[in-house]
C-alpha cells in the first residue's frame, strides 16, 4: 500500500525533513523535477515541450525541469506568467540557472504556442493552493485545456485542490501528473482524480520509516493476500459461508451475492432464503439453498430458522435483495454470534431503524453502504458525506466498533484508525447487482480466513478490476464444480 496524505501532512513531511537536516529544499526540487523528466523522456521522446510556470514552488520545479531538458538537446521552452522581479528562495535560484543554461522566458501564453509545442506541462500551483484560480492564470489554464495537446501536471494539476478534490475555480486536465513522495488526497478523490490521468508517484526519499493514516490499497496488496491454495486443500479448509438473501422480487440480488461467494473460494456456500425464492437456486447447482419458510419474503419464523443455520459458519452475509421483510432479528442473532459477518443493502436500512442493535456491532462485522445508506446509518446529509467521505467511514469506523467501507467511485475501507482507499474499476460498474456481487466477494474471502479489513480491501479491489485481472489473482478459487464439468465435456469432444 502506498501512503496518501493531505496538503498540510506534505508540508509538515518536508519541514520536518528539512529541518533536522534530513534533506535540503534544492536537492529535493532536483529530485522531484528528475522523475517528471524520466516520464517526458520515456512517453513523449523527440516531442517539444512548453513549460507553463507560475511564481511559487511549483514554477521551481519547472525552471529546473526546462534546465533538464535543455541539457538533453530537447526543444522546450517556459511561460512565466508571474513577474520575474518577484520570484524568492528555491524558485528564483532555479529560474536564474534555466536563464544560464539559455533557457527562453514567454510572458504569455498564445494560440501560435500551440502550434510550436507538442507536449504542455503545468508548472503553475501545486499542493499549496487555497484559493480559486482567477485573472491570468485561469486563462492559461483554459487555452491549454483547449488546445488538445497532452499536459503533463508536476506534483498535482493546477487548480485542483490538493486534500479535497475540489476545483478551485478551474483546474488543467492532466494526461499524466507526476506527484512526488506520496500520493495527495486530492489526485483520488472527485472531481480532482477526472483532472490527474494517470498519477506516477515519484520517490524523494527512503518509505520505510514512513507511515500514516490513509494509504491506496493496490494489485500487490490484493497477491499478498491472495496466496495460491495448497496442492492438499479441501472444501473444509476454504470455510463455510452463509449467505441471508433474496425475496421473490429480488431474487437476481441473491444469486449474484451467492456466485462471487462462490468464485471468490468459499469452501461450502450455503444461502438462506424465502421458500418462495429457492426455485431460483437451480441455476446455481453449487450453492445449497434452504427455504427459511414457505412465503416469499423473510419475516419472524424465516430469522428464527436462519438463525439454526450460524453454528460452525466461517462468514455470514446478510441483506442483499432482503427488500421489505424484516430481518432485524436475524441481524441481532449474527451479531450475537460474533461470526464474521457482512451487512448490506436492505440490512443497512433495517439497522439504521435500531440504535441499540448499532451498539452491538464489533470488529468482525463489515458494513458496505452506499451513500445514500450511510446518511440513513448515520444521521448525516448525503452531502457532508460525499464532502468527506475518507473522514466519514474512518469516523464512523471508530464510533461502531466495525470495519465501514464506503462505496463510490474512490471507495473508502476503514478499521477506526486507518483508511484505504480504492480507485479500480469504472464507470460501468454504476448499475444495480454490482453492491450484491461486492458483498459476495467480501464474504467468500471473509469465510477463507482473511481479516475482515483486508476482506473488505480486497473484495473491493477485485470488484473493480478487470474480468482477467480478477480470474488471474483469484486463481483456483474462481474454479467451481460446472466448470468441471464443461471442462469435462470438451476434453472428451477433443479425443
């Protein structure tokens, strides 16, 4: 995992380094212009290149980068749209060597510029920026957006905000941003992540010793907790899973929760459902299905036989395409058990409406609300929450005693103390049974053993990876008996 941190953490890293004589302002300013470099050099070769600065750090680091690109013969030259006589500290030293390596100075950005340079890079603000961007520099921002020449953001495109994701007025849309040390808050979080493109984290120095609050969760993660199966393994080994769901209206939610179950390697999937639904089940042959009554809906005898079904469960899942029936006491039995447990969708809502049930969540209970789910739980507008969602599930996390993972398009996973963020998949994930299929991924690992903050993490990385990506690091656990016998089929056919 790779360490996320906010504009006052990036600025209280560097002083701190900075002062105890760790590093010094104008060796980092070379480091970091070094990384945008390689990158230019690596995607954008025999390419020109216009360097678009401003009056602060951020300009530093492209006067240092146009002194780069100077030394590789590359035609490139800056824009300063700040006043020369004004420049101070690391920025002015930087401009005066680019002046001394022959460097050409524009005071201004025109349409014939366009024409000249292949490649754009915005120099102007980085991490430090407070206030919308206004006069000059919101024009040139503009011109380059328009201009349909790709642009390389140093550190974070400017006019996006670097701890919330906002846009301060108007902000440049990146092709690539080349961010230094840590990823920012701002570069993962919308609308800011729309302006990034691709984030390429640049060291400045040694990691190791360096740790903090939110981190982005990512493919090595999810191999690291995703070993191969022994050669010896057995259903027994790969845990129990039940899956709580369904009703006669919503019978596609509990097939899908129940499949990821299945392909994320439970050992024994079993699922407790309404009589009215288990014909549905015979299309999934793999999963045991038990009628909890004989209606279509869960009520007070269905929770009482469900519950029977706990003992000797690895992970329990309760909620998806629940609908109208009540299950609350069902949801009281799973968390009497302290059984691993996911709750989703129509269990989230039946939750919110008790207050002494949310007392009795613990640290094995996994709650997968939406946002619009999370006000209900929680009492807040949809708008402070889509504000601050980091903020939101690591608070909330802490208050319930429980692992809260927020969806959205940057999901937010957190135990109380930490937050990991995930940024895969896409857009057409924004369609009703993916929420189901979450929750059962985050179950079928949850029943193989993994902790409920890594299930979660996980289940959410491969939810929004590709299709092949997921079957790669899922392995033999995507394997179930149909896919045997399929397999079956077509080798006899080949003899």
């Amino acid at each position: 995992m790779k360490r996320v941190v906010s504009a006052d953490e990036m600025r209280r890293y560097e002083q701190a380094r900075f002062a105890d004589g760790r590093a010094e302002s104008l060796v980092w300013m070379e480091r970091a212009v070094e990384g945008v470099d390689a990158l230019l050099s690596a995607r954008y070769a025999n390419r020109s290149i216009l360097v678009v600065c401003g009056g602060g750090n951020n300009a530093g680091d492209g006067f240092a980068l146009l002194r780069l690109l100077k030394r590789r013969n590359v035609f490139c030259a800056g824009v300063l749209l700040a006043n020369a006589d004004k420049l101070a500290g690391d920025a002015k030293t930087n401009y005066l060597r680019a002046l001394d390596c022959g460097v050409t100075f524009l005071t201004f950005l025109t349409q014939d510029l366009f024409i000249e340079y292949d490649v754009l890079v915005d120099a102007m603000f980085g991490t430090g920026l407070s206030r919308p961007v206004s006069g000059i520099y919101a024009e040139a921002i503009a011109r380059m957006n328009e201009s349909g020449k790709p642009i390389v953001a140093v550190d974070l495109p400017s006019g996006v905000d670097a701890t919330s994701g906002a846009i301060l007025g108007v902000a440049a849309r990146a092709s690539e941003t080349v961010t230094f040390q840590f990823y920012k808050l701002g570069q993962l979080l919308f609308p800011g992540r729309n302006c990034c493109g691709e984030v390429i984290a640049h060291p400045l120095a040694d990691l190791d010793d360096e740790e903090g609050s939110v981190s982005l969760f990512l493919r090595e993660d999810a191999e690291r907790l995703l070993p191969a199966r022994p050669a010896d393994s057995h259903k027994g080994k790969n845990g129990r899973a039940l899956l709580c769901v369904g009703s006669l209206n919503l019978t596609g939610a509990a097939l899908l929760s129940a499949g990821a179950c299945l392909r994320a390697g439970a050992g024994l999937t079993s699922v407790a459902v309404p009589g009215g639904v288990k014909p549905a089940f015979a299309s999934l042959p793999e999963v045991m299905a038990i009628p909890v009554n004989s209606h279509a809906d869960w009520d007070e005898a269905g929770c009482l036989e469900a519950e029977t079904l706990l003992p000797q469960k690895s992970a329990v899942c309760v909620g998806c395409g629940v609908g109208e029936g009540r299950i609350l006491p069902l949801i009281a039995a799973v968390l009497a058990a302290k059984v691993p447990a996911v709750l989703d969708a129509d269990a989230l809502n039946q939750l919110a409406q008790s207050p002494e049930l949310m007392t009795k969540l613990h640290k094995s209970v996994i709650l997968t609300p939406h946002p619009a789910e999370m006000a209900r739980l929680c009492g807040e507008p949809i708008s402070a929450i889509l504000a601050d969602p980091i903020g939101t599930a690591q608070r909330y996390a802490k208050q319930w005693n429980c692992i809260v993972l927020l969806k959205g398009a940057t999901t937010c996973i957190s135990d109380g103390d930490t937050v990991r963020l995930n940024i895969s998949g896409n857009a057409g994930l924004s369609k009703g049974g993916s929420g189901d299929v979450l929750a059962g991924l985050i179950t079928g690992l949850l029943a193989q053993g993994l902790a409920p903050f890594d299930a979660a993490s996980c289940g959410a990385y491969l939810l929004g990876v590709s299709a092949d990506c997921a079957l790669e690091l899922l392995k033999e656990r995507m394997l179930i008996a149909r896919d045997v016998i399929d397999a079956v089929e077509q080798t006899i056919h080949n003899w």
